[in-house]
C-alpha cells in the first residue's frame, strides 16, 4: 500500500522566475526506502518541505499531495519525521538534548514528562550514543557534530512516525561520521517498518541504503526506478554523470 502519492506537484515561491518543482508525481510505498537525488538547486529540499508541510508562506503550491496510508491529514512531527543537513536549525540551543526528544513525546504520544524523558533515554541509547543518562543533560554546543545529527535522529523519531525524511543529513559530516549515520539510519528503518525518503547529491551513499531512486534535475523527475536498475542501466545522461562522479564507474 503507498503511504504517500504525489501528483502532478508543482512549487513556485515568490518573485521566483522559475518553479522550485515542476509536475511531479510519484508514489512512495509504505516500509519502502527511496533516495531523492540531485544536485543543489534541483528541487530535492523543496519536495522534502512539501511533504512534511513545512514549506515557507511565500510558496505557492499545485497538484496534488495524498495519504493513502495515513487514516486522518499527516501531523509534522508526529506523522512525519524530519532530519536535516544541519542540527543546529532543529535543536535548541539553550535547552538540554534529552528535554527536546522529550518534548516530541510528550506532545504526540500522550505520556507524562517523565515517561517522555525515559523515552528520550531510551532513543539516546539506540542512537548508539554513550552514558544516555548523563547525555540527556547535554547541550547541543557539548556534543560534536555527528552526536548533534544522531540526537536529530532521535528527535525526529520520538513520535513513532511513519515517514522519516533525511535531508541532506550527513553531507556536513567526514566520511567516517556519514558511514555510520547511514548504519544507524538503516538499523532504526529495518526494525520499525518506517518509511525512509532520503534526500542527497550523492548517489553512492543513498545506493548504501535505499530501495529505489529517484533522480532531479532543474525541478524535475527525471527518473526513477528500483536502485539495482537505476545503477545498471540509467536512462537518462544526468544519472549517467552521477553514477560516474560518486562511484568512479562508467554506466
């Protein structure tokens, strides 16, 4: 069953000559991974946004953006789960780590503050992250940058979502960092059905992780398509140039 069904979607904020995403449709299946692709400028963050409902007021939007998987309208936070490029712009800094994964529990899911904060607990530790007691207690600027990606992580899925959506969420860490946020990333899916759209210009790291890929370029779907096919016998010359650039293979 899909979760999500895009038709015909088109985004242009104001005052923009060109259109941040131009007809695109496409259907992501509930417990499925797909990776959205492209360069800088291609439209990826601005679908991530629409999805989640958080795109800015300037925006107008056309077509359409459907739920079949979902019983009642999709609830940022709480249906959708978001993970972006940099921590800094979804974590409070004045506040410790372990209350705003609380926070997210304690609104969505019913609990009591202290169950929210066992909860946040409990998600520091899947993050793999060490003395999830004491962590709690941290402050952003304490942690290094892939421990702030990881408590994003957790903050992001505190409410159980069905949809988490990572963009761009380890394009700002080293390579070893980015290894193993991608592990963890498919560890959490794997054993919680979630559906996972991960977003990145860098195909090879998304082929580590997805099921199919969708590709952009200038505000439009391009192709897409299980990643196995996509890899073997791209279509288009774009996903050609891509593959040849991050995995150093002729397609």
């Amino acid at each position: 069953m899909d979760l999500l069904r895009l038709g015909n979607l088109s985004v242009t904020y104001a005052r923009a000559q060109q259109p941040a995403l131009s007809d695109i449709s496409l259907d992501v299946a509930s417990g499925t991974r797909i990776g959205i692709i492209g360069e800088s400028g291609s439209g990826k963050s601005t679908l991530a946004q629409a999805v989640a409902g958080i795109l800015p007021r300037s925006a107008h939007v056309s077509g359409k953006i459907e739920w079949p998987g979902l019983t009642s309208p999709p609830v940022s936070g709480r249906d959708v789960g978001m993970v972006f490029q940099d921590p800094s712009t979804s974590l409070d800094p004045v506040m410790a780590v372990g209350a705003q994964i609380a926070e997210v529990a304690y609104t969505h899911l019913g609990l009591t503050w202290r169950q929210a904060h066992a909860r946040s607990v409990e998600l520091i530790g899947k993050m793999q992250l060490p003395n999830p007691e004491q962590l709690a207690g941290a402050y952003p600027h304490q942690l290094s940058g892939g421990q702030r990606q990881r408590i994003a992580i957790a903050a992001a899925i505190a409410a159980e979502p069905k949809l988490l959506i990572a963009d761009e969420a380890t394009s700002a860490l080293d390579t070893i960092v980015q290894a193993d946020i991608v592990k963890l990333l498919d560890g959490l899916v794997r054993n919680s059905g979630m559906t996972l759209i991960f977003i990145s210009h860098d195909i090879a790291l998304a082929s580590q992780l997805v099921d199919r890929i969708a590709v952009f370029l200038n505000a439009t779907l391009v192709e897409v398509g299980d990643t196995d096919a996509i890899l073997r016998k791209p279509k288009t010359r774009y996903t050609r140039t891509l593959i040849e650039a991050h995995l150093g293979i002729e397609a």
